[in-house]
C-alpha cells in the first residue's frame, strides 16, 4: 500500500462518511396549537378554491379571494394592482382551457393572528380548444394571506414564476 493510500485510509476509518441530508419532507403549517392548525386548514381551503375557480373559469370567485387591494406577480410581468387589473389578467382565454391546477405548499407559516406566508409548487394543465392539444406546466409560488374582518382569507400579495423548460 501506497502512503498516499494508507493516509487516505487512516483518514477515513476516523472520520466516515457522512450521509447526503434527505430532502426536506414539507413543513405544512408551523403553529402552536390547535387554533393555528384549524387556521392552516382555512388557508388550504382557500387554496384549493382558487384553484377550482381557475379551472371553472370563475373571475367572481377568483376575485373574491384576492384582498381589495391585492397585488399578483407573475413572473417577469409587471405587477397587477387591485379588483380591475386582476379581473382583466384572470379573464378566461376562449382558445384555451384550464382543466387542472393545484398548488402543493412546502411551507405555511402563521405571522400573528391575521398574517400567512405560504410557499410551495403549483402545477396545471391547459388543453388547447381547437386541436385538443394539452400542456402541463408549472412552478414556484409564494403567497402572502390576509385574515379579513369577516373571518375569510384572502390573497394580499400572489407571486408565482414558472420553471425553467
């Protein structure tokens, strides 16, 4: 044996390996009790109504669950401010369909008593109406969630950029 080798396996008998991490399993909703999980499940039912809204074409629905003021970003677009900017971005396109979405939180975080930060994946298919043709596309959101008087919550600030292709 080489001492080059015989350093080489000194040096690993006293420190072995260490193992890669494993991914990060999603954080879901970091709370401290019941109040704050019941508080995480309004959060992803909200959610999931954004997402069944989308597919349904439903600009009411989708607006309703924006703040009045509420502001998107889609990625590399300028910001759309309030009711009437969102209402004219989330109007259906007649030659394509949305007929799946849904967003996978990584990461749901309670800030006070009315504030949210929700981070995760979101993920759709669209079918092109006169050829049929689908595409599934997707990528990363970060969503910052407002409790209003009324108990609902509602989208303050919606960011989303897709993946790279």
């Amino acid at each position: 044996m080489t001492p080059f080798a015989l350093a080489a396996a000194l040096f690993a008998a006293a420190h072995p390996a260490t193992p890669a991490p494993a991914p990060a399993a999603p954080v879901g909703c970091v709370g401290e009790d019941m109040e704050a999980a019941q508080e995480c499940a309004a959060i992803a039912a909200a959610a999931r109504a954004f997402s069944a809204a989308y597919v349904a074409g439903d600009v009411e629905a989708l607006l309703d669950l924006y703040t009045l003021d509420g502001v998107a970003m889609a990625g590399g677009r300028d910001p759309l401010v309030g009711r009437e900017a969102l209402a004219r971005f989330w109007q259906p396109n007649e030659a394509v369909a949305v007929v799946a979405h849904e967003t996978v939180s990584d990461a749901l975080e309670l800030r006070g008593p009315a504030i949210a930060i929700d981070r995760g994946i979101y993920r759709g298919t669209t079918r092109r109406v006169e050829s049929g043709e689908e595409a599934s596309w997707g990528g990363r959101y970060l969503i910052v969630w407002e409790k209003g008087a009324d108990g609902k919550w509602r989208m303050a600030e919606d960011m989303w950029a897709a993946f790279e292709r």
